[in-house]
C-alpha cells in the first residue's frame, strides 16, 4: 500500500473566505493538518500575527512547518512566486502544500493591486508542480474589490467549510483588470532624465535623490543597483534610450523607467534565482532589494516603477 505521501497531485490553487482573526485558524486548520498528516513539506507565508495563531492551534505540531513572515516577504508581492518555487525545490518529487496570504489589512492600493497580479500568476508558475497553494483572505477587513480579484485569480473558492469553483476564474493568464491598468503619469514636481548610452548620469541623478530623501547608504546603494539593472536593459533592447522619473510620496522614494521594449515573459523576475551569467537575473534582483516594483508592458513600451519606502518619523 502506498504511503499517504506518495498519493499524486496535481497543482491546485484555493482562496478560503474567512471572518476576521476568530475564525483564521477555524479555515485553515484542515489544510495544515491534512498536509502534516501525509507528510508532506508545509510552508506558512503569513504575517506574523496571524501565524501566532496557527501555531497555538497546531501546538507541537508547529515545530514541523516551515514559517516565513508575509510582511517581511511579500512586502513586494513579486518576491513570493521565487520563495514558494526554491521551498518546493528542495523536495523534488513530493507534494508540498503552501498557505500564502499575500494580501492583509493596511496594504495600499498599489499593493493590493501587484498582490492580485501575483496571484494570477501563481497559476502560470505552479501549473506543471505538485502543489497546494491556499489563499486566506478577511472578507471582513478586506475591500470587496480585493475579495473579487481573488474569485479572478483562483479556481476555486471555499466559504464557511464549503468548496466550490470560481464563476469569475477563467483563464490561468489572465490578470484582473485593477492590477493590469496603465500607470498614472509621475507628478509634474518629479525630476526627469532621458538616457541613451551611458548609465553614470543614471546612477549620479538617482543617488543624488536618495540621499536628498534621507534613504540609508546600503538602500541607496540598492535603489541605484535595481535603477541600473533597468537602464542596462534598455540600452541592451532598444535602440531609443529610455526616460527615468524620481519623487518622493509621503511614504516612499519612487523611481519610473519608461523604455520602448515589451517583456514577453509574465513570469520574468519571479522564477527561481537565475544562475550567475544566465539572462533574466536583472528583474529577479530589481524585485528583491525594492519594496514594491510595478511592472506594466504593452507593445513599444514597458514601464517600471520601483518604491523604496522612506523612515517614519
């Protein structure tokens, strides 16, 4: 007989509806207990919270899952997809079950936004593994616009204990409307420099803003590295240069890169680390070391928008 390990799955992706903290680990318990139950590898990305209460109810059992905080990882949402893809990896052949909750109380619009667009594309890049990936979402604390983009991005929902499949689930590329929209334009009090040929003017206009901006040396020095990787790009892909925006928002520093080129790949800079030399590894590096990128591209032009979030006084 074989062991409950070895049963086959395919990969599936659930968003649970629960109501506010009391009923957070009434949802989930099933699913973790279930996965400990068969042995498999269990990964819990939530913010740190609410993991204190998986953990109370799991007890002992705890010691057994692998924790990530969400709001530490999933600060930029396109950082999860890498995380979940190198925590499968290290169990090849096995099925590995995941509670990812990408979006919590207190995001921002932009946030919820690249949330939704990550969602989506969770089912580009787990489509082939054997996985479990569930979903928690507050319907409670959570705009209803959030919970509709959630009934977009994942076939099948479950409410109050029960399962069923989305009537607005329709196709594993499709990105939901809100987190697909062209950019708003920068405000006009932004500084603007075209570039054509040589990135030391990059590199000397965005330092120069950050330290304006207060951001520390080892985040300015980020911010300057994940500018670079996409002027690089665009001078390496397009033949008429690029335009690059800065400003500052109460919260954060916010640079723009405007080029003529198009990204084909939805998942590029969310597979797993590319290998040192291999192409690609200029989007996965932009989105680690920057709280939040925005990536919008259409034909004959692809805009990047990074955030790096300033101290609070």
């Amino acid at each position: 007989m074989a062991s409950p390990a070895a049963v086959s799955r395919t990969f599936r992706h659930l968003a649970v509806l629960y109501r506010g903290r009391p009923g957070y680990a009434l949802a989930l318990r099933g699913f973790a207990r279930d996965s400990l139950a068969r042995d498999e590898p269990l990964l819990v990305a939530v913010p740190d919270r609410n993991a204190d209460l998986l953990r109370a109810d799991l007890g002992a059992e705890s010691s057994r899952v692998t924790w990530m905080d969400m709001t530490t990882l999933g600060r930029n949402p396109a950082r999860i997809i890498p995380a979940v893809l190198a925590f499968a990896a290290q169990y090849q052949g096995r099925e590995v079950t995941c509670v990812s909750e990408p979006v919590w109380p207190g995001r921002s619009v932009a946030e919820r936004q690249e949330a939704a667009r990550h969602e989506a594309l969770v089912n580009l890049a787990f489509r082939q593994i054997p996985a479990m990936i569930v979903c928690p979402y507050d319907t409670t604390a959570l705009p209803r616009s959030v919970i509709a983009d959630a009934g977009v991005t994942h076939p099948d929902l479950m409410s109050g204990g029960k399962e069923k499949a989305s009537a607005s689930y329709r196709d594993p590329a499709a990105l939901p409307a809100r987190s697909d929209r062209l950019l708003a334009s920068p405000p006009p009090r932004s500084g603007e420099l075209h570039y054509g040929s040589d990135l030391r003017p990059v590199r000397s206009f965005v330092t120069s803003a950050a330290e304006q901006a207060g951001l520390s040396a080892s985040r300015t020095a980020d911010l300057v590295l994940a500018i670079s990787e996409l002027a690089a790009n665009t001078l390496r892909h397009t033949r008429a240069g690029g335009t690059l925006h800065v400003w500052r928002s109460t919260k954060a520093l916010i640079c723009q890169v405007q080029d003529t080129g198009q990204i084909m790949d939805p998942l590029a800079g969310r597979r797993l680390e590319p290998a040192d030399g291999a192409g690609g590894k200029g989007l996965w590096l932009v989105n680690q070391v920057c709280d939040l990128v925005q990536t919008r591209t259409r034909q004959g032009s692809t805009t990047i928008r990074l955030h790096m979030r300033l101290a609070q006084p």
